[in-house]
C-alpha cells in the first residue's frame, strides 16, 4: 500500500493522468537504433515509427474526457505515432530520442504543428512513446482539433539510451526540435503536409523545455513560431525555486525530489562532486535516478524533506552558488531571456503552486519584456501544481485555435 509521500510523489513526478489505453497496438514499422553519424542533413530523421493507436472522433472524445483534457469543437479522429528518430547528445554526439506524433484525420494540408513538453519524468518506461499520459494525450488533443500534435520525450527517456539530462535546456531544445523534423518526414509518408508553423507548450518541466525550444526556433529561423503558452515552468532556478525551497515555501516532499533529481542530473553535466557522499545524506539517491527505477522506488528511497536529503555544506552552496553549481544554473536560467521579438508568449502558472514557485513565472515575464516580446502572465488561482496545468490547457487550446485562425 502507498504511503501518503509514495503518492504525492508519483503524481508530482508524473505531471500528468494515467490514461486508459485507446486501441489495440498496431506497428508500422521498427527497426534497431541507426549507428551511422548524425549530420545537420538527417538530424530528424526517422529510425522506426509505430502506431498504438487509431482512433474515431468519437474515440478521441471519449478518450480526452476520461483524462480530464478539454474537447475540441468538432474534433477529428487521429492517429498517434511512436517515433524513434536521429538526434544530438548533450555533447553534440549522435543518438536517437523518441517521442509521439498525432496526425489528424481529416485535416492533410498546411498543418500547424504544436509541440507539448511533458511534465517530471524519473522513469524511462513512463514517457509516451511507451506509455499513457499527458505526453500523448495532449497531441492527441491538439490533433482532434486539426494541428498535428508532437511530444518530445527527451534525451533517456521512453526508447532513448542513457541516462536523462534533466533541467539541460540546451538537450530539452534540441530533441525537441529534431522531433519537428521527424515528424514532417513522418507526415509526409502518410499523405499530409506540415507548414511550418509551430505552436509551443508545455507543463511543469515541460514549461522549461517549451521556452528553451521556442527561444531556439526564433534563432534559426527554420520554423515560424507563432505562439508559446508554457505553464507553471521551473525557469529560474537560483532565482525562484531554490530560494522558495530553501525558505519552505514549497511542499518539502516534492522539493525533496526535484533537488535530488536536479543534483543528480546536473552532476553529470557540470561536475558538482566526486562522489555521492559529498552532497547526499544517504549516497544511495544517486542509483535512484537511472532511469530504471520506478516512482514508487525513487518515492521510498527519498526522506521527508531537503534537510534530510543534502548536507548543511550542500544547502549552502545552492544558496550562495559558486563554480560548477553557478555554472549549472546560469545556462539553464536563460530560457526567457534573449529571445527575438516577434512571437507573442502567454504565460500561465498559480500563486498556489507548492512545487513550482510562482516567481519563476514572474522572473520570465520580465525576461521576455525586456527583450521586446509580447508576453503576458495569467494567474490560474490559489491552487495546487497539478490543478494549474487543468486549468490553463483549456485556454491555451482556444488561444492557438485562434492565432491559426489570425
């Protein structure tokens, strides 16, 4: 039986329902993990497809009301892809992600594309290219309503080797952007064509990730971005979560596992110790965050609280960061700022948060105005994480209706 901790924790580091599954599983194709390198010319390009799921719009409907996601106004059936495809790693090596792509039925032609980047994910096995959740729900939801709907699931996760580079803004962007390409190879073998225009959401760490990917596509310019409507995003670390953590503003459950998870990932990137020992309480945290473990394991190998987890050394070095830890925060804090004007962004979050500070919302709106972009920030309320993202997913599926209409 669950403690009360085990649950909460499951259901934060989900972010999202566990949905029932639509139909039969029916492959298309599959194929092993190409070696070959990964250039500019087939970074993108599709190593298998599969097809879980075929669904009418009557489906589809049933489907997203079961969840608790909003219903198109006259929604399309659609079919949903688990795709693996070629990528870059955090050093810029080859590898392969996967992800979902959702087609619609009968919309074929001049589709906008909108990519939703799913909430917390430890576990591999979780992530949609494998399993239920918001991470195909939501393009599913945006396909009923005649965009083709992508999620990434990130770098390790789902049918991704290695381990999760968790909070890296720079991996969140680029395997999120080489899902776009797959998935206008992946349209183009069933007989529809995409735009080129694309829409970004995104919930939770999903948030981070929306507007590390847009802030990317308004780089380059390979894309027109036309809109982004992340939601309750943990995009400042040093300057919103840590701070809210450290003062107990957030619950101490889930604070708990976000540090440690965040510790543990940007350990690999930057170097923050030797050995475990030298920030964990109990030096068996780390194996908790290989991909493999389920919620439940992470949930019962976790204390109570950040006290109980890091050293008093550690707590005082994210609260006066130096080195690799200022390091790690500055490059991955830098979602909203820089970016080129041109695409407005709704921001939507809630002062009831207990996992995600409301502060981070604050922190990017004034990054993004000071850059000249069109941004706004809708408080969703006095509610908790989870309720924020039930309460904003309807607006942001209206406003992106909206902007392809113009």
């Amino acid at each position: 039986m669950r403690t009360p901790m085990r649950t909460r924790l499951l259901a934060l580091a989900c972010a999202g329902l566990v949905l029932a599954t639509a139909t039969a599983p029916a492959a298309l194709a599959a194929a092993a993990p190409a070696r070959e390198s990964v250039t500019i010319d087939n970074r993108g390009s599709i190593v298998s497809a599969e097809l879980p799921a075929r669904m009418t719009a009557e489906q589809v409907a049933a489907y997203l009301t079961k969840a608790g996601f909003p219903v198109p106004a006259r929604p399309q059936g659609a079919d949903l892809y688990a795709v693996v495809y070629r990528t870059i790693g955090v050093t810029g090596t080859p590898t392969t992600a996967s992800g979902v792509v959702a087609l619609p039925a009968r919309s074929r032609k001049g589709l906008w594309t909108v990519s939703y980047a799913h909430g917390t994910l430890a576990t591999r096995a979780d992530a949609g290219s494998v399993d239920d959740g918001d991470g195909r729900a939501i393009p599913l939801m945006f396909a009923a309503a005649g965009f083709a709907g992508v999620a990434p699931d990130y770098l390790g996760l789902g049918k991704g080797p290695g381990f999760h580079p968790y909070m890296d803004a720079a991996s969140e962007a680029s395997a999120s952007a080489d899902l776009l390409r797959a998935a206008g190879e992946l349209a183009g073998q069933q007989g529809r064509a995409l735009s080129g225009d694309v829409l970004v959401t995104g919930f939770s760490q999903g948030g981070h990730a929306a507007m590390a990917l847009g802030k990317a596509l308004r780089a380059d310019g390979a894309y027109r971005l036309r809109g982004a409507a992340p939601v309750s995003g943990p995009y400042h670390v040093r300057s919103a979560e840590i701070p809210a953590l450290l003062d107990g503003r957030l619950d101490p459950h889930s604070a708990t596992f976000y540090l440690a998870y965040w510790t543990v990932s940007m350990n690999r990137l930057h170097h923050f110790y030797d050995t475990p020992a030298e920030v964990f309480r109990d030096p068996a945290v780390e194996k908790l965050f290989d991909g493999e473990h389920s919620f439940e394991e992470i949930a019962a190998g976790l204390p109570a609280s950040p006290r109980d987890l890091v050293t008093a050394a550690y707590l005082e070095r994210i609260a006066k960061p130096s080195g690799a830890v200022l390091r790690a925060m500055r490059v991955n804090d830098t979602t909203c700022a820089g970016w080129r004007a041109g695409a407005p962004v709704r921001l939507f979050a809630a002062r009831g948060d207990k996992d995600v500070a409301y502060d981070n919302a604050r922190h990017c709106l004034r990054d993004l105005k000071a850059s000249g972009v069109k941004a706004s920030l809708k408080d969703v309320g006095d509610v908790d994480h989870m309720t924020s993202a039930s309460r904003s997913m309807p607006e942001v599926l209206d406003w992106f209706v909206a902007l392809r209409r113009g």
